[in-house]
C-alpha cells in the first residue's frame, strides 16, 4: 500500500551530498494520516521528543532508540514491524 | 523546518563564544604585539571575555525562551551533543599535548596559556559547529 507522504527508499530520501538518510524507513507519515491527520505536535508530546526530533524521524533522517520506536507503534496500534522497516541493501 | 529549542541554544552559544572569543583576541593580541609577556596582566581581559560571553549567552537564551517554548533535550539532543564531542575533543588533546611540548621546550608561559586557551575554544567552537551541522544534515 503506498499513500501520499510515505517515506521514500533511501536513495529518494537523500536530497544531495550533505544529507544523511538512515536504512531504517518508517510509516509513520500515512498513520498520522490514517489516525485522523494526527499532528506531529501531537505525535511527539505523546512519545515525549520535539516535534523536529519527530520529523528528523519521519523524513529518515535519524533512527530512534527501540523505546522510541516503540512508544511511536503503540500510539497507533500497530506492531513494530509495520511502523518501521530495514531497507534492503 | 524550524529550529528546535535546543538548536536555538547551540547557535546562541556559538555566537557568544565567537564575540567572547574575538574580543579577547583583539585585545590580548595587542598586548602581545607590545610586547606584554607576563600573564597577569591577561587575567582581567580574560575575566572580561569570558562575562562577556556569560551575557550574551544569557540574553540570547532569555530571547529564545520569549520567542518559542523550551522544551526539554531529548534522545536525539543527546546523541548529536555526544557525537559532536566525540569529533571535537581531540583537538583539544592536540592543543594539551602541544602545551605541554612547548613547556619542554621553555617558551614563555604566555605563549602556552594562550595556545591551551585556543585549543579549548576552538575545541568548543568546532564541537557547536558539528552539532549544527547535524541538527540539519541528519545523524
């Protein structure tokens, strides 16, 4: 399935030579649309990070801890593995 | 995307050790440049640079708070804040382990207390730099 605002693979998320991008992708962007168009404000007061830190996230630009990452999937009802993903090499 | 608080910070802190940094260059560079090897008379514009700094450190913060919410530091704060001085602290190394050189060599004290001065702003000044950096490129 791939709804409006599904995080890339890596090579798409990488917008030039000084970006970062980690191998971790994630969902979260279509759940937040799937859960109501759920802020990222309201996202990250609940898992306790910024709401940059929340970004940085969704736009693959930093893997959060296991905590993090799982506070995110139980916000909205999922397991792990459908809210992040390895991406093949 | 806008800044967070801590990003903020990072900037405010750079700046004032910058204009601390450059004040106290600027003047202790004309004492050098006349002649003034002692180290005391260095003391009071030390002294100064660093209230200097202290200041705009904490007007910088006060108009940061009055202009968004702190919000508290959080994972990713802390891993950029350790990778940062993971990649920074070495310099500072470089700088002890010179002074110490120059010690074993006799030069003036003066020359040591300022090459141990610039390792350790510098040091910093490159450790805010990198965080900034990857406030922004991703870590």
């Amino acid at each position: 399935m791939t709804l409006p605002g599904d995080v890339p693979h890596r090579a798409e998320v990488v917008s030039g030579p000084a970006s970062y991008a980690t191998r971790v992708r994630n969902h979260i962007r279509t759940l937040r649309f799937l859960a109501d168009e759920m802020t990222q404000q309201a996202l990250a007061d609940q898992i306790g990070v910024s709401r940059q830190t929340l970004n940085a996230i969704e736009g693959g630009k930093y893997s959060p801890s296991l905590e993090v990452a799982f506070k995110i999937a139980r916000v909205f009802g999922k397991p792990l593995g459908e809210v992040f993903e390895l991406a093949a090499d | 995307m806008l800044p967070s608080f801590e990003e903020k910070s990072v900037w405010i802190q750079l700046i004032s050790l910058v204009v601390g940094l450059a004040l106290y260059s600027i003047v202790s560079g004309a004492m050098m440049a006349n002649g003034i090897t002692e180290p005391a008379p260095y003391v009071p514009v030390f002294i100064s640079a660093v209230i200097v700094l202290v200041v705009v450190l904490g007007l910088g913060h006060a108009l940061a708070a009055l202009t968004g919410k702190p919000e508290r530091s959080d994972e990713r704060d802390r891993l950029i804040g350790w990778r940062a001085e993971s990649n920074s602290s070495w310099l500072l190394a470089v700088g002890v382990f010179g002074g110490i050189t120059a010690l074993l060599f006799k030069v003036e004290a003066v020359w040591v207390a300022h090459l141990l001065l610039a390792s350790m702003f510098v040091s910093d000044g490159l450790k805010l730099t990198l965080k900034l950096v990857y406030y922004r490129r991703g870590v």
